[in-house]
C-alpha cells in the first residue's frame, strides 16, 4: 500500500514509525512535506511581551504541541525557568498529544483537556465547566500562543459569552516548503506507476493549510484532475474535510469526492483509518 504523509518534514518520520508500528500490512511510505514551520514575522517580540506580562492571565491555552514547545522555549530563551510563570495560571490544550507533552517534557500539570479533540468540543465544554455569571464583571483571561495563519473561530466562540478575553500571540509560523526537483519527480513518477497499475495512494492531511499547499506543489507536476482517482484521501478531521472539498470545487470544478475521515482529529485515530 501506497501512503503520503504531507506533515512537515520534522514530523513525517516520527508519525511514519508510528504508521509501520501499527499497519497490518506492508506499507510503502512517501514524504512530501507540504508545511514548514518558521519564527513568526515579528520574531517573537509579541509572544516575549506575552510572557512576560503572564501574571495578568488567568489561563494558558495551547491548540498544538508545537505551540506549547515554542511557548516553553521561549521561556528559557529570555533566560527564564518554567517556574518563573505565575503560580495562579492554569493550563488548557486540545489534544492529548499536547497534554503528554506538558506534563512530561515541561513538567506542569494540565488542568483541562476536552472530551473530543477539537476546537468546538473545547470552547462548549471550557465555558461549561469554568464560567458562571460573575465573570461578566470579571471575565476569565486566556493568552493563546498559536500559528499565524489560524483562523478566529475558537477565539470568537470564546469571547461570545462575554465571559473571556482572549489574547492570541503569533508563537510560529507556517508556511509552504519549496521542495527540490528530485521530490517532485518522484512524486510524479509515484503517481504515474500508481495510475498504470490501477492502484491508489493513500494520501494523508492533517491540517487546512497542508490541503492548500499541496494542490500548489502537486499542480506543478500532475494534473489533479486527471490523476484525482489514483488517491484516496485520508483527513484527519471535519475542518480538513471541508478545506479539501472547498479547494477540489474551486480548482479543479471537482465535487462529491470521498474522504476517508478520521473520527477524532488526532493522529492516533488516523492511523487507525489508515489500517
């Protein structure tokens, strides 16, 4: 079986062994990394202020793990130690990924983590369980360090009770990788053997921006639309799931494609697709 990972290149080799650890049969795996992750345009000067005014927050929110390794190295960065963070914070993630990390990496307990992995689920259940009616005099502060190309939607279902005030700090970037010449031939010729042999690539997309980028770096070499049944898409949650179908419709005037869709918008429950 045919599997391409487009995470970023620092991630694919260690989602990969999880992938061959748990694949009931031989898979033959093919990176085409479609993120990049950079310092954000700022250079940090927002998420540096951020920390260092982090006593007037009542809540640390981390929608990624790499949002909380950057959030945490910049600690340490400006010469500070972890526990220089005001005692009375509290820490919030969405994934189980980003928990693990916290409490095992940082060392710091994490107060909240939703039911379901995703946005949606932690914004409903976060204003549940830690908001009642005095925090309209007093709303909960929440410092969001997260990517810059995130959308507002949590942010906006947050602040819609008038009960939190989010500050949300660039903590990195992400942005399209330029891949060589010798990735993008193989790739076409991956495609080309796949078409011959009437078999399919499993394609896998973690995020939105993953499925933007890679339409751009795959157009340059194939066209999709003439190639789009050699693929079955894998996508890692209902966010992805509708970016693929936006962008299949825009590009391509392609609609009603099947998507492979895992159940929680976590790796582990991709896998599990995948086998």
């Amino acid at each position: 079986m045919k599997v391409v990972i487009t995470r970023a290149e620092e991630d694919s080799k260690s989602f990969a062994k999880l992938l061959l650890a748990s694949a009931k049969q031989e898979q033959d795996i093919f990176y085409l990394p479609c993120l990049e992750f950079t310092p954000p345009d700022d250079n940090y000067v927002a998420l540096d202020a951020a920390i260092r005014r982090n006593q007037e927050f009542d809540w640390l929110v981390f929608l990624s793990k790499r949002a909380a390794d950057s959030f945490f190295s910049r600690i340490l960065d400006l010469g500070a130690q972890f526990f220089h963070l005001a005692q009375h914070l509290k820490i919030a993630v969405v994934g189980a990924k980003t928990k693990d990390f916290i409490e095992t990496n940082v060392n710091f307990p994490v107060d909240f983590c939703p039911s379901k992995f995703n946005s949606d689920s932690f914004s409903e259940e976060f204003k549940e369980k830690f908001t009642d009616d005095s925090n309209y005099l007093s709303p909960l502060k929440l410092l969001i360090p997260r990517t810059s190309i995130a959308d507002n939607k949590l942010i906006e279902d947050l602040e819609s009770s008038k009960k939190i005030e989010v500050t949300q700090v660039d903590a990195y970037k992400t942005i399209k990788p330029e891949l060589n010449d010798q990735v993008l031939a193989d790739f076409k010729a991956l495609v080309l053997e796949a078409k011959a042999n009437n078999e399919k690539i499993q394609l896998t997309l973690t995020s939105s921006e993953c499925v933007r980028n890679f339409f751009d770096i795959s157009s340059a070499v194939i066209d999709i639309k003439e190639f789009q049944p050699c693929f079955d898409f894998y996508s890692i949650g209902p966010k992805v799931s509708a970016s693929l179908r936006q962008e299949m419709k825009n590009r391509f005037g392609l609609q009603n494609i099947e998507i492979k869709e895992s159940g929680e918008a976590t790796l582990d429950s991709l896998l599990s697709l995948l086998n």
